[in-house]
C-alpha cells in the first residue's frame, strides 16, 4: 500500500500526541470557519453566482 498524501486538515495533526477528541475539536475550530472563509472567496468572484 503506497502512502498517498490525504486532505491537509488531516494530515496536519499526525504528529501531535493528543487524544482523538482533542484533534477533532482543535480540526472542527479550524477546519469549519476555514470552509466559510473559502466559500466566501468562491462567491466572490465575477460571475460565481451564475454557476452556483
């Protein structure tokens, strides 16, 4: 089995010694607000509201 890399929020936590929970949370804190920041800039641009 090769070692693909997966999506970056996932990934980013590897390495942290913490409980699952713990990196659910601190992902959920980041991961969620990040999607709308994201969203936002999509919608912004010209002619987004056609496609969408």
């Amino acid at each position: 089995m090769r070692d693909e890399p997966g999506p970056a929020t996932g990934q980013a936590p590897s390495d942290v010694q913490a409980p699952a929970v713990v990196k659910f949370a601190l992902l959920a804190v980041l991961g969620v607000p990040l999607c709308w920041v994201m969203a936002f800039g999509v919608r912004a641009l010209p002619g987004a509201s056609n496609v969408l």
